[in-house]
C-alpha cells in the first residue's frame, strides 16, 4: 500500500506539499503540482480517508449508545425457570 510519505520520498517533495497539491489548494507551484500527479499516477495513488480523518480527528460520523436491560437478551425458558 503506497502513503503520501512514499509519494512525497519519490516526488522529492515534503509531505505538506503533496498533502496540499491532494487536497487542490492553490499555494503550490505549477512545476511541483505536475511532478506530484505525475508520481500519484504512477503508483495508482487513493488516498486513504480513515487515516485523513484519524489524523484530523474529525471523522464526520457519529454513534449512539443506549443501555438497555440485559434481561431483554435473555433466552425465554431461562427467563421462565428464573422467575
């Protein structure tokens, strides 16, 4: 599995800049922005968006809990012989 790291060792650049040319952002020079696309194309590069999220710690997802009664998961005859 190729990382933005290996990108960035093949590119000659830092990861920032391949991070910033991955996320279309305008402060990267021309000359860099082909050189990184040409080297993501090159190694089939898709970025992963569960270590993008983990390491913005901010997942966009969202859980609930609820305690509920263990009796509820209780076979029936237990429940029966028990009572």
């Amino acid at each position: 599995m190729v990382t933005i790291k290996d990108i960035a060792r093949e590119s000659g650049y830092s990861v920032s800049t391949v991070s910033r040319v991955l996320n279309n952002r305008n402060d990267v020079s021309p000359d860099a922005r082909k050189k990184i696309e040409e080297v993501v194309a090159k190694f089939n590069f898709v970025p992963n968006n569960n270590a993008k999220h983990l390491k913005q710690n901010n997942s966009r997802q969202s859980a609930y809990w609820s305690k509920v009664s263990q009796i509820c998961f209780l076979p029936v005859s237990w429940r029966k012989s028990s009572a």
